[in-house]
C-alpha cells in the first residue's frame, strides 16, 4: 500500500531533535570605582650620609678602636694613629713659645722703664724708639709661636680618627702597622635611618609627572607625593613605607632615564647601602574606572570583548577597549556600564545571543 507523501514528511518532522538546554555561566557585575593606578621600578639602596673615613695627618696605625659592620657614633674612636712624633712637635712649639713670650716680657720692662727716662732726656730717644720697634716684633713672634702650638695641638688630635657621623662602619681598608696619609681611606661609615632608593624612571614618565615634580622642588617632602613600598630581593615587602625626597637635575643621555630618591625609615637597619629591589607607588588615579575580571575579557587578533548578560538571560558579545590592569581585574575604557552582568565561567561556549542559565558565584573583590 503506498502511503502519501505528507504522511512521510510528517512522519519525519515529529523526530525533530529538541533544542539544547542553555548554557550554565557563572556571572559578576562590572564595578566601578576610583583605581589607583600602581607603577614599579628597579631601586639601589644607598646610604642617606656615606662618610669616607680619612686621617688629616701622615703616620702609623696602632690600633682599631670599632667592631667593623658595627653601629658607630658621631665622635667615637675609629682608629688611633701613632701619637709620639705629634708629641714631640707639639712640646717644641710650646716651648718655643714660653722662650718668645719670655723675651716679649724682657723687652716690654725694658720699655716701661725706659719710657720715663727718655721724656727727661736721660736716655736718647732712639734706644726708647729701638726697644719699642724690638717689642712689637717680640709680640708677633709670640702669636706665631702660639699658632705653631695651635697646628701642633690639632695634628695631635688629628691622631685620633674618629666618625663624623652616626651611622654603620664598614670594614678596614688599612691594617695595623700600615704607613696612612690623608689621601688614604680607613673606612667608610654609612648613615642608614633613613635610607635613601635611588629609583631611574623613564624620561616619558618624568614628563607626565614634571608638572607636580617641579612645583615642590624647593620642599623637603612633597605633600602630594604617593607613598612608596619597597619589595625586597626575597619577594617580601618591606613594612615601612617610604616618601618622596627629590629628583635629579638631569637625565641620562645614555640610559634615557633620570633618577629620582626616596627615603625610607630603617630603625633596625635590615636595610644596607647597595641592596636591590623594586619600589612601586601609585602616583595616579582612575576616577570613576570600570572593572571587570581579566578572565571575562575574550581576546582575539588584538581586539577585546565581553559576553553580557541581558534582563531576559541572553547573551551579547560586545567589543570593548581596555586600560590598565590591577591585579585580577582590567579596566574597561569603553563598550560596558556599572553595574552590567558579565560571564567569568563559560564564557568559550556562549553565543551572541543565546540564552544561558545563571549559576551562583562568589563576588569578586578587585584589589588596590
């Protein structure tokens, strides 16, 4: 029996495979709010004060008076220089002062009892006028005596070196018994609380800061400055932060790059002159930014989108042009408004404008 046509084609239509369920996506709403927008640059640490030690005076070493890689005062006993040569010039230059103050005196009783004479003409004029000129010539001899034992005394105590401020002492360039010189370094000695990070910005980075930079180049500390955080070599950040103390006068012609110096405070001096790290801040400001997490974001040949969620559970994939990142999240410049639905989880299996089925998820807290 041959069955008509439409029977079969009806037939065929009632097996129609049915649509597939929506897709199941985890969804988080597009946040705004102020971002600070964080920069990191390489950082040497070095010493706020770096003090060469050096004697003013020509001798040998007899003793170390400091623990080297030791916290020193300003004043305390470094390094004692053989004393007895200096004694010796010293008790010299005293006695050729008493032997010229001793003649001074001669000569001035001398005049006090010639003057009284000479105005009764019982003695010439000339002896009295002889004896005075003797006098004054005496008295000079006695202030150079007095500065000849003046430099003696000072070379004396130029055997004691000592710091000249407070700070760490590093270790002895000399050893006992070495021959030094004023142009010989002893030792250095490093004031590190606080402790200076010279950090090298680029020269485009400088320009776009310029403005503030150099409206506060006549203050010690820059009102307005961020504060900056020091991330040590280990990975650790260092728990004190430090502030803003100057820039340099020019950049780098070879680098292209100028420095600029922060101060962190280093009371237990963990931090050392010649240290590494990375110092960030944030120096600017997002007002009012978007935030969506990074793993929203679709990527493909360089352009960006998002799959929103609309009020009837449909999908739009919608381009959009991104800004900085902060941490997990990424700023969208344009292409989402606050408070939109976004796919975070199933975003590779949605379609434009496909329905899909909104599962619970855990809001996500963009950090600083």
């Amino acid at each position: 029996m041959a069955w008509p046509i439409f029977v079969l084609l009806a037939g065929c239509q009632s097996k129609k495979a049915p649509a597939p369920p929506p897709v199941e996506v985890e969804v988080t709403r597009v946040i705004q709010r102020d971002v600070p927008l964080y920069g990191e640059w390489v950082a040497t640490l070095d010493g706020y004060v770096n003090a060469q030690i050096q004697p003013q005076v020509t001798g040998y070493v007899v003793s170390q008076n400091y623990k080297e890689g030791s916290f020193v005062r300003k004043g305390q006993l470094l390094f004692q220089i053989d004393m007895r040569p200096f004694q010796a010039v010293l008790d010299q230059a005293r006695a050729q002062l008493a032997q010229g103050q001793a003649q001074a005196g001669k000569i001035q009783h001398d005049v006090e009892r010639e003057t009284p004479l000479a105005a009764e003409n019982a003695i010439p004029q000339q002896q009295l006028d002889d004896d005075t000129q003797a006098y004054l010539a005496a008295e000079a001899e006695v202030k150079a005596a007095e500065a000849q034992v003046e430099q003696a005394q000072l070379n004396l105590d130029f055997t004691h070196v000592t710091s000249r401020i407070d700070g760490i002492a590093g270790i002895a360039q000399v050893q006992i018994g070495n021959l030094v010189t004023p142009s010989t370094t002893l030792t250095s000695v490093s004031q590190v609380n606080p402790i200076k990070a010279y950090v090298p910005i680029s020269e485009q980075e400088y320009l776009h800061f310029a403005a503030r930079i150099n409206s506060h180049t006549q203050q010690d500390v820059h009102p307005d400055a961020p504060p900056f955080e020091l991330v040590l070599a280990d990975g650790t950040v260092y728990p004190r932060q430090g502030t803003l103390l100057e820039t340099n006068r020019q950049v780098d012609v070879t680098t292209g790059t100028i420095e600029v110096v922060c101060a962190f405070p280093n009371p237990d001096h963990i931090l050392r002159p010649g240290q590494f790290g990375r110092v960030r801040a944030a120096p600017d400001t997002r007002k009012g930014a978007m935030l969506v997490p990074q793993k929203a974001v679709i990527e493909l040949q360089g352009t960006y989108s998002v799959a929103v969620v609309g009020g009837d559970d449909k999908v739009a994939l919608r381009p959009i042009t991104v800004g900085e990142r902060v941490d997990t999240m990424w700023i969208v410049d344009s292409g989402v408004r606050a408070g939109e639905r976004v796919v975070v989880e199933g975003v590779q299996k949605v379609r434009d404008g496909s329905p899909v089925t909104i599962k619970p998820s855990t809001p996500v807290t963009p950090g600083n």
